[in-house]
C-alpha cells in the first residue's frame, strides 16, 4: 500500500503542476472581459435644416416619440452611459436623416469614465471651438452669443434678490461681449455665488453694455435671464476650469449649449 500510495501521490502532484500554468491563463486579467462604463455627453447646436440622429459604435439612437433625434435650429443636450467589455476603436457620429449624410465623427478615448464631445454648425458649416489652456490659478468662462440681430455689445452679470430686504446683489461676469466671436474672461467664484445654494437662487443676466436694465435679447427680461444654476458655474475653490458657453437667444425656450463636461 505504501508503494501505491507513493505512486498515487506522484500522479496528483503532476497533474496538478501540469495544470498550474493553464489555471493561471484562465486567470489572466487580459483575458477577463470586464463590464466598463463611459459617460458621453454630446453638446453644441445644430444650426442645418434638417435633424440629425446619434449613433455610438453600432447603437443608434432611434427616434423613441423624437426624445433622441436633435432637431434643426436647436441647442444639442445629448447624455448617455456607454457600456463596453472589449476595448476597441469605437465612433461617436451625427448623421443627417434626410440626406444620410454623416456629418460629424469622432473616436471614442480609451480608458476614461466620461468624455464630452462638441458639433457646433451654423452659417453652412462646422464652426471649430478652440478653447483656452487651463490655467490653475483661475477659471476661464467663454462666450459665444449667436444672434445677428444684435449689432451692440452685451454685459453678462450674476445677479440675485435678498428675500428679506429685496436689495439685489450684482457681479458682473463679462463686460462688452460682442456677438459673433468668442470671449474668454478669468473667473473666481464670486461672494453669495459661490455655492449651489446661493446659484439656484440667482440668474445669469444678458444687458446691453453700460446699463442697468436694457435687456439685450429683443429687449425682453425673460429671454435675457437665465437660471444660474444650469450653467454649472465654479464653486468656492474651484480653479482650473476651461468652460465655454455657446448661446442662440431666437431657439425655443431660450436654452444655451454648455461646451464641456458638466455633470457629476
């Protein structure tokens, strides 16, 4: 029995070396295939005549009532979480679903959790947005106001009301923004607008340069407010951001493109 016992120890303990080097192969991270997440975000202004329609890799975003279809002369919001297993080189595309054209394309980063892409058309072609280097020292707020009914410049202000006193604290953003180009101003956030709070609670004011309440889009004070909040402004110690703003007063409900990643 001994001598069997040897032999049969012998036997297992081969077997088991023979089979290490295929145990640790199967057990090669390279050949697990990991769930991974990418959080896009596509944003801009489709200034064509017709809607465009998104695809990601080989998902193509239907038209669901029209949720997804980016209709012409409107701002772009589109969000999405992309899930993947196999990294390989994947395509972001908008494409005209009138004439089938693809008119925007764009690869996909490699080992990131969120990336924020840019289309911005208008005047019969795809306007380049070029923004400035970061600087760690301050922020850098752009913009770009689209409307050529506007031949005067504008004052951009932060501005809310106490609700005890109604007194109305005033800072101002950028002064003389010309319409049709891009303007970059350094920004820190500003005492009682420097935290989420304080934001939800202020608007985001369009005048004309040098006065106090003439109202810069069509004269009207609805059209010229915008809710603060929904620009995603710094907060108190951020520095470092790069955030451009592309704004087209005439699209409906008065909405504005943020050209970079916002969300959490």
């Amino acid at each position: 029995m001994k001598n069997l016992s040897t032999k049969l120890y012998s036997l297992a303990t081969a077997l088991l070396l023979i089979g290490f080097p295929f145990l640790f192969s199967a057990c090669n991270k390279d050949d697990i295939e990991v769930e991974r997440a990418m959080h896009i975000l596509i944003n801009g202004y489709n200034g064509g005549d017709h809607p465009l329609q998104v695809a990601i890799d080989t998902t193509v975003f239907d038209h669901k009532n029209g949720a997804f279809i980016i209709q012409p002369q409107s701002n772009i919001h589109f969000a999405t979480a992309f899930s993947y297993k196999i990294p390989k080189k994947r395509l972001v595309t908008l494409t005209d679903t009138e004439t089938k054209k693809v008119v925007y394309s764009a690869e996909l980063p490699e080992n990131t959790i969120r990336v924020n892409f840019n289309y911005v058309y208008f005047d019969g072609k795809v306007q380049e947005v070029k923004p400035p280097a970061a600087d760690p020292n301050v922020n850098k707020l752009g913009f770009y106001i689209y409307d050529k009914s506007i031949d005067f410049p504008i004052d951009i202000s932060l501005q809310k009301v106490n609700a005890t006193t109604g007194d109305v604290r005033k800072e101002y953003i950028a002064k003389n923004v010309l319409p049709g180009r891009w303007v970059y101003v350094d920004y820190l956030p500003l005492k009682d607008f420097d935290k989420s709070v304080d934001l939800r609670s202020a608007t985001v004011n369009f005048t004309k340069a040098n006065t106090d309440n003439e109202w810069a889009f069509d004269g009207d004070e609805t059209k010229s407010k915008l809710g603060a909040e929904g620009f995603f402004l710094p907060k108190l110690n951020d520095k470092g951001k790069v955030q451009p703003y592309f704004i087209a007063p005439k699209v409906p409900n008065q909405t504005f493109s943020r050209l970079f990643f916002y969300l959490d």
